[in-house]
C-alpha cells in the first residue's frame, strides 16, 4: 500500500457485542483489563499490550507473528518472545492473497465461529492497485475481480465478519492516480462489491477513505465515496497501514461522517501508538522507524461515531522496499519487535 498514508449502523457494536456476551465476557480490552474502555488522552497515543481474552475479534493461532513467538521460544529468547506476544495475541486482518481468496477466507470465519468471534478481513485485489507502486497487483481486469470478489464473499457464509473494503482505491481516485475508464471502472466494481458483499447476512462492509495527511479536505472524499456505495455500506475505514493518531483521525473523520449524513467509520490502530513520524517527508508512511503498536483492537471506542479500533494493517508486515524493508506484505520480526518494545508497557 502507498499514497501519503501518512440507525442501521449501530448493528455493529450491537452485533458484536451480543458475540462477546455469548463468549462470557463483557467488552473489549482498553486500557490493561478487559471491559475498560480507553480514555481520551491515553486512546490517542497507543495502550498496553493487554491479554486479548475480552476481543470479540478472531484471533490467527498461525499468524507470522504467532509462529515468530514459537520459534523464539524455541532458542530460548524469552524476551522477544514476551514482546511479540503483544502482537500474536491480538486480532489483526487476515488479507486473503492470490487468485483464489476462498481458503484464506473460510479459515479465518472457521475459526472465529468456532470461538464465537468475528473475523476481520480486508478485500484488496482492485485492478491497478496501489497504482504499481509498492504494492501493485490487483485483478487482471474487471470481470476477474468480480469473480474473486464472489469468491470472497461466498466464502464468509453467514458467519459474523467485518471486512475493509479495498485500501487506497477511493483516495486514489481523489488524488488523480485513477482516471479517465480506470476511475469508471473503479467505482462500478467498488459499488458492486459493498452490493455483494452485503448480501451475506452477518457481514458488515466499510469502504477504505484513506487517512488525514493523504487527503487532507474530507470534503474530496464525499462524492467518490457516494459513487462507491458508501450509502449502501456499514461506513468507512481511516488510517489504513498508517500512524496518524486516534485524535486526528477522529476529528477527520467526524468531519466526513457530518458529510456523508452520519456515517459511521473504523479506525486503523495497529501502528500508531507513537503517532506519524515527525516531520514527515517523503514516504513517511513506508516502514517509518520509531513508531508503536496502538489501542488494541476494541469496539469500546467512547465515540458513538467510531464503530471499532482495528488492527486492519498487520503489525510486522512491512510497506515495502524502503528503508531496508522487504517487500510489501512479508513478515519482519525486527520491525515488529521495535512496534512491541515501544507499545505503552
């Protein structure tokens, strides 16, 4: 993912939080013990790394993160290994890759049902992703993304999910990247897709927007978003892969959700417990160093507009080739030890 990264709706927390209760427990971990919720101060800056017992979200026991704590384990380095629980106990998104997304899918809503959880996921396969750079891929052209996307969704069932729809597709259409056919196209199959997806009967869709220091007028985003079936969705996503602060991002989107008529929204935690890189420059979003996980994963946000803080970018995976990374997407255990070592302890 690139770019400068620097009521219905209510049915979520509702939904989710009847999920928690059937599990046995209360809420979402906030700020060190589960069912207290963050304080305004503390929520914009990162939280503890606390057990993630009261997540009504899935947790992957076979996430890169999960398999590096084993392994660490295994040679005796007890100290990564306590580190890196703080992100292998915590539910991140599963990014269902390739051609086919159907078995990464069915795992993720396998496991979760079978915790009574939810599955978080994030569809990303638009055609000309990431405008080619870091993480450029996509669908070959329209008619096969509409496939995938069938896939994609066919696979959640009727399971509880949340799924982020397609990062950087709408800012990218704002900031001229997609243009001409390529912006048709684009926003026929965003549209069609929260169609599809929400069509499945447990599944709660919000369409990726970006995050503040990309597009900075959220008066930019209301039309694109609209085109993209916004209306349709459960609301939008903010600070996907990126580190601007809770605050920030809350008073952005504030501002869009007046907008779009009250739309609710999600907000990326994974990396900002230390907020962007100051200064910022020139890919300060890209693999920026200094930074810290965020407020874990919760639907315990204290606004009424915020329907969840998500780990929606998974902590560890890198941005891309820069600044020694590898390439978009692969795990790199030395990064995220620097994200777990500089979490609030």
């Amino acid at each position: 993912m690139s770019g400068n990264r620097p009521s219905s709706r209510a049915l979520l927390s509702l939904a989710l939080t009847a999920v928690l209760l059937a599990s046995g427990c209360s809420s979402g971990p906030g700020r060190g013990t589960a069912g207290e919720p963050p304080s305004p101060a503390s929520a914009g800056r990162g939280e503890a790394a606390a057990p993630s017992s009261g997540s009504p979200f899935w947790v992957d026991p076979d996430s890169a993160a999960a398999r590096q704590v084993k392994e660490y384990e295994a040679a005796g380095r007890t100290e990564e290994a306590r580190l890196l629980r703080r992100i292998s106990e915590r539910p991140a998104a599963v990014w269902p890759s390739g051609d086919d997304p159907v078995r990464d899918v069915a795992r993720a809503v396998r496991g979760a049902t079978g915790e009574g959880r939810t599955a978080v996921l994030v569809a990303y396969n638009i055609p000309h992703r990431d405008c080619g750079r870091y993480s450029a891929g996509g669908a070959a052209d329209g008619e096969t993304y509409r496939r995938w996307l069938d896939a994609f969704a066919g696979a959640l069932g009727d399971a509880p999910a949340v799924v982020v729809l397609e990062p950087d597709a709408v800012p990218h259409l704002v900031d001229g990247c997609a243009t001409g056919t390529k912006a048709q196209e684009r926003y026929r199959l965003l549209a069609e897709a929260v169609d599809r997806l929400k069509r499945q009967p447990h599944t709660k869709v919000y369409l990726d927007a970006g995050n503040p220091a990309w597009i900075g007028d959220p008066g930019k985003l209301v039309e694109p978003l609209r085109r993209a079936g916004v209306e349709r969705a459960d609301g939008f996503a903010l600070n996907v892969a990126n580190f601007e602060t809770n605050e920030v991002v809350g008073a952005f989107g504030t501002e869009l959700s007046a907008l779009l008529g009250g739309a609710h929204f999600t907000v990326d935690t994974s990396r900002n417990g230390a907020g962007p890189l100051p200064g910022g420059g020139e890919e300060a979003w890209c693999n920026p160093p200094g930074r810290a996980l965020g407020t874990p994963p919760t639907l315990r946000t204290g606004d009424r507009l915020i329907d969840a803080y998500l780990w929606v970018k998974r902590p560890g995976e890198s941005d891309g080739t820069c600044r020694g990374g590898p390439a978009a997407g692969t795990w790199w255990p030395e990064y995220a030890l620097g994200l777990a070592r500089r979490a609030a302890a």
